[in-house]
C-alpha cells in the first residue's frame, strides 16, 4: 500500500521540478513536445532486431536532463518501474526465433534475443525521453501545448484532470493505510488476503469523491474544458533546439554509428 501511495506522491516530485527556471524549461512547449514525439517515431523506426544502432540515442534523455537540472537517478527510477512491462512483451521471443542473427565472442545470439533486447532499450529510451518531458514543462503547460498544435481539447483536459487527481486518490490511499494502521495495529505493506477488499472499497471512494468533485466543478461554472495558461511564446532558440535535435535524430537513423565506429577502432587497431 505504502509502495503504491509513494509512486503516485512521485508526480507532485516531479511538478516540483517543472517550477524551475533552466534553459530547458525556459523553451516552448511545443518545441519540447515536438522534439519528443520526433524521437519517438525515430525509436520505433528502426528494424526489429536493431540494439546497437538505438544506443546513440540515449544521449538525447541524458543531454535534456543536464540541461533541465533534472536528476538522472529519477529518470533512472522511472525507466526500471517501466520495465517489467516490456519485460512481459518480449519475454517469449527468444523461444519463437531461434535462428542466429549475429554473434559475440564467438557464441551466436538468436534473433529473439536480440529483438528482445531491442523492446528493452525502446522502452527504456521511451520512458526516459517522457520522463524529461514531464520533469521539465509540467503537465500545464504540455496542454497547452498540445492545444496549440491542433490536440482536441477534451482530450487535453481529460489529461489535466487525470494529472490533477492523481494526487486525490493518493490522498485516499494514505488515509486508508492510516485508517488500517490503527485499528488492526499493523504496520507495513499488507498481506494479499485483504487487497480485494482495500481496492474495492478505494474504487467506492474514488467513485463518490469524483461525483462530488464534479458537482462542485459545474456549480462554479464547468463547460467541459478548463482555462489553460499558453505557453511560452516561441523564440529563435526553440527553432534551433527543434532543428538541431530533428537533424541529429536523422544523422543516427541514416547511419549505424555504432558500427562505424567499431570499424573504425578496429582500423586503427590493425
């Protein structure tokens, strides 16, 4: 229980860190946004058995970070509590694919490893990219963002309002496990027997306080879409932080860097 309320409490960590003034935060919304949606589309691109030739792109979430203040053990954090569902993605792949793909230190790896190591590294590169996002522009401002590039507005609010309550039912969780903590003196996480019922009756809660959250919002007026701030007005710099990450993710996609340079060293070395 503890475990969950924590991860949910982690939003308002990384709100926290959206308040600050960096370079990174003092772009456009838009820019940021376009930038990763670019990266994202980069990541998925590439053939199904690639590992390697996706590793050049880990410098775009740890650049961002240094440049947003944002600590790499949070991004870090995040990209492991995603993996166990990539795991269950690609966890029979290497059953399915057994013929040989390629070869290191004169074993021959099959190429469901090798695409199961790629739905690991695209999932890692994908959560640490939105993980930035978040951590650097703040759930606002991606709205408004997002409304200025042409996203339906009740899908935006939809978003603001998940983000927002988030933290509601994380307040009905710790008051649930405080409730449980003095009346059976139990400290700790619970035991599975009784998460049927703690869900349940946190489904009831959460049911109850969203209709009474949203009496009160259509009594002070509510039409279906709250009042986002704009964002940021687009500057010269946000033309060339879209430019030049746009140009670099082209540069990694049409070339296997990676490859090159162990040609290269090997050339070298010879």
């Amino acid at each position: 229980m503890s475990r969950i309320e924590a991860l949910l409490r982690g939003i308002d960590s990384t709100d926290a860190l959206s308040s600050r003034d960096t370079w990174l935060s003092r772009r456009d919304p838009c820019a940021l946004i376009l930038t990763t949606l670019a990266f994202l589309v980069v990541v998925v691109s590439f053939p199904r058995h690639a590992v390697a030739a996706l590793l050049p792109l880990a410098l775009y979430p740890v650049v961002l970070a240094r440049l947003g203040e944002i600590p790499l053990p949070m991004v870090a954090t995040r990209v492991l509590l995603a993996m166990p569902f990539a795991l269950m993605v690609g966890l029979f792949n290497p059953l399915f694919d057994t013929s040989p793909r390629a070869e290191l230190l004169g074993q021959a790896i099959s190429g469901g490893w090798l695409s199961f190591a790629s739905i690991m590294a695209r999932a890692a590169l994908a959560v640490a990219a939105a993980t930035v996002l978040f951590a650097t522009a703040g759930m606002p401002r991606i709205c408004a963002g997002l409304n200025q590039i042409g996203v339906p507005a009740v899908l935006t609010t939809q978003l603001l309002l998940l983000h927002r309550y988030s933290l509601v039912l994380a307040g009905e969780l710790g008051r649930m496990n405080l409730a449980r903590e003095l009346r059976s003196n139990a400290r700790g996480d619970m035991s599975l027997a009784v998460y049927g019922s703690v869900l349940g009756n946190l489904l009831i809660r959460s049911v109850e306080r969203a209709e009474r959250i949203h009496q009160a919002m259509l009594s002070r007026g509510f039409n279906g879409s709250l009042p986002i701030r704009q964002g940021k007005r687009w500057h010269t710099a946000d033309t060339l932080f879209v430019t030049f990450c746009g140009a670099a993710f082209v540069a990694i996609r049409a070339t296997d860097l990676p490859t090159l340079l162990g040609r290269a060293l090997l050339a070298v070395a010879r």
